[in-house]
C-alpha cells in the first residue's frame, strides 16, 4: 500500500522573515501601533509552508496590507540593487538558502522511504496467522460421527427396550417368498424387531432408549442353512466369516445352522460339513445351534429375546469401547453392564473398513486349500506380513529348509504342528512366478 509523503521547508521565507523581525524590533521600541500588525504578518508568514517572492505574493496572508506589502517590494529593489559584489552575495546567499531546502527535502524523503522499508521488514518478519480452514460437509460428517461414538450414555432399568435386528438379506432376495416368512414368523411369535442392513451377522439385539441411543448385547447370530454352508466351506467365506465375527467384540458368536430337506446333494458329504461345524465349536469357541428348519430357526430367535429381555431389564447400561466389552460371567452377577454402541460396531465390522497388513494376510491365507482359521492365525503370529514370510524364505539355506520353514507351528488349543505338506504349499505360492 502506497504512503503519502508531506514535506514541510523549516523556513521558507528566511528573507522577509528577518525584514518583518527587524521592523517589529523598531516599532516596538519607538511603541507605535504598527507592531500589532507586524506580529500578526510575523505569525502568518511563519505558518505558511511555501516560499514567496514578492510582496504582491504576501498579500494572500493575513496581516499583509498593501502598505506593507509595498514596503517589502521596495524593500526586495534595494536589496536587489546592491553593487555586485552585495549582488553576487546575495545570490550566493539565496543559492545556498535554495540547496539548504533542496537538502531538507531530499532528507525528509529519504527518512520517509527508510521508515517505510523498515516498517515492510517488519511486518514481514511476523509470522502469519493461518487461515481456518473450511471443513467440508463430508469433514463435518466425520467430525459429528467421532463425536457421537466418544459420547457416554447410560441407561437405567426401564428406559429402554430390547429389539431383535434382522439383517435385510434375511427379508428380501431372489427367493422373496421364503425371506417373507422371516418377519411373518417373528411376528407370530411376538418378538419385537427391526429390519436393517447389518454389516456382520445375520441377527443381533439392542438395547434403545427414548433418545434413541442404541447398544448393543454381546450376543450375534450367523444364519446357514447346509445347502449354503458347504459352498461357503469350499470358496473360504466360512473361514472369513468367523474370523470376522470374532474380531467384532461381542462374546457371543452363534451359528444357527438349518437343514435343508434331508441333506443330501449339499455339494459336500454331510460327515465333512458336521466336522467343520465341530471344528469351529472346539477351535474358536462359536456356539453351534441346529434346527430343522425356518420355523424352528425363527421360533429360537423369538426364545432368545425373551429370554435376554428378562436378563437386561434390571440392568445399567453403559457404553465402553470395543477392549472393555463385557465377559460372560458378569452378565448374571454384575448389575452394570458395558455395551458396544450400535453405530460403532456398524462401522467398525463393514466390509469396507480398513483392514490392517496383518488382517488382509489372515484373510489371504484362508483362501488357500486345508488352511484354517487356526492355523492361518499361527502362521501370522510368528510371521504378521507377507514381506516378513518372504525374507524368512530367503535366508534359509536352500529350498529344501525353505519348504519346511513352517512345518513345525503349533496351531489351535492342541499346539499340532502345521505340516511338512501344507508348508510346502505355501512356500510355493510365495515363492513361484505365475505367468
């Protein structure tokens, strides 16, 4: 920004300045009226910051009469008049008088322009505030979504409700008949639900209140019926299913398994498919239910929330994060409970969410042949990236102690060894160039 310079002569009329002094003295001595409007030109020729030439020019000054500014001219002719030496003084003199106020100009700008380059320097030296940034309305989401999860709520007996949640896919699909029959069934049997998109589970309970805070019993179900488990078998979703569903918090993980007809052409023998459900009773501890069919599916359902509506009715609820989730020993003896909220396991559990290194390794190895979730688990204690595995592989001796790298890792609750035939697999696949 450009500042405005104003420059102002120290005296600008040196001349008649001392003229005008010099008859004041006289009229002052001789006490004779003039004096008052000599002191008044005095004070006018002083104020006024430009210089003046003539007595004609002093006219526009107060004080200045004709009589005295024909003096002045009169005055200026003498002066003018002198012989040539005076003459050369005076013109000596009025030179100098004139680069005496060149110099106080030139001075007056350079001092300005000095205070201007230091008060820049300045004022650039300052550290900027910075700019508050505008957040977004996806930011805002977030942010309000962050707030909410960090907010503590409790509910006191008789504040809330327990509602059965029922995953979309279990009321609407291709076969809309049979799905139907889901809520038609619950229905009958007078248990109190809610149709929504889960991102795990096929079923679970809330706990909501008047305000609409919702939490969530340590309690979820994973429906099958045995012409969809064995394919789930073969392609790994049963492996990543439970992994999934013992990663979510809740203590509680239940496989309602149906039968289909009299189980036969499942697409697996029924011994296998009966070994993979007992696998998973022993190995990860997931409770196994069977029924024989969707009525009896839908009528345990209905058991199960009366029966959790009588277990949480006199109980305090409090929401804790994922690591602070209750054990199954306190819910009988414990009058507070601490839930998961609903929006958090939401989030938390979706197949989108971001999965760590080690999650998608887990996730990697099940999709390979006889490797359960026991056993990939093992792999990725010792081992929790693929990157890791590999420079394991290369600083072995030779392909021979390569292969066999892993045969020997305890997995599940009987710490057997992996095997000499599924390490040798893998170090294949890690190892080999697929073109």
């Amino acid at each position: 920004m450009e500042t405005r310079l104003e420059v102002r002569l120290v005296e600008p009329n040196p001349l008649f300045t001392r003229w005008l002094e010099r008859w004041l003295r006289e009229a002052e001595r001789r006490n004779q009226k003039s004096q008052f409007k000599l002191r008044q030109a005095l004070e006018a020729l002083k104020s006024y910051p430009l210089p003046l030439y003539s007595g004609r020019d002093c006219a526009i000054l107060r004080g200045f009469g004709g009589n005295l500014c024909q003096l002045i001219d009169e005055e200026l002719r003498q002066h003018r008049g002198l012989n040539l030496m005076t003459a050369t003084t005076t013109a000596a003199t009025s030179s100098v008088q004139y680069e005496q106020q060149v110099q106080q100009v030139v001075k007056k700008v350079q001092e300005a322009q000095q205070e201007q380059r230091m008060a820049k320097q300045a004022k650039a030296k300052q550290p900027r505030a910075p700019k508050p940034k505008k957040l977004t309305k996806k930011e805002l989401m977030e942010l309000a979504a962050a707030e909410e999860r960090e907010r503590f709520v409790e509910m006191v007996p008789g504040s809330f409700e327990i509602l059965l949640l029922v995953d979309t896919q279990e009321t609407s699909g291709k076969n809309k008949r049979v799905l139907d029959q889901t809520r038609s069934y619950l229905e009958s049997f007078g248990a109190k639900h809610e149709v929504r998109r889960l991102t795990i589970g096929d079923f679970l309970w809330i706990a909501k209140d008047r305000a609409g805070n919702e939490l969530v019993l340590p309690y979820i179900i994973e429906r099958k019926r045995m012409d969809d488990l064995a394919p789930s078998i073969r392609d790994g979703r049963f492996h990543e299913q439970k992994h999934r569903l013992k990663q979510s918090g809740l203590r509680h993980v239940i496989y309602l398994v149906e039968d289909y007809g009299d189980n036969e052409q499942l697409g697996l023998p029924l011994d296998s498919l009966q070994q993979a459900l007992a696998n998973a009773r022993v190995q990860t501890g997931v409770q196994v239910v069977r029924t024989e069919n969707h009525f009896r599916s839908m009528s345990y359902l209905a058991s199960m929330t009366r029966s959790l509506q009588q277990i949480f009715a006199r109980k305090t609820l409090q929401s804790v994060e994922r690591s602070s989730a209750p054990s199954s020993d306190c819910l009988l003896t414990s009058s507070t409970i601490g839930l998961l909220k609903f929006r958090a396991l939401y989030e938390d559990s979706a197949k989108n969410a971001q999965l760590t290194v080690r999650e998608v390794f887990v996730q990697q190895l099940l999709q390979l042949h006889s490797l359960s979730l026991e056993r990939a688990i093992a792999i990725v204690e010792i081992y929790p990236t693929p990157r890791l595995l590999l420079e394991a592989y290369v600083e072995c001796s030779g392909p021979k102690e390569a292969s066999l790298l892993l045969a020997k890792i305890p997995c599940g609750p009987l710490e057997r060894p992996l095997g000499e035939k599924i390490s040798q697999c893998l170090y294949e696949f890690y190892t080999n160039e697929f073109r």
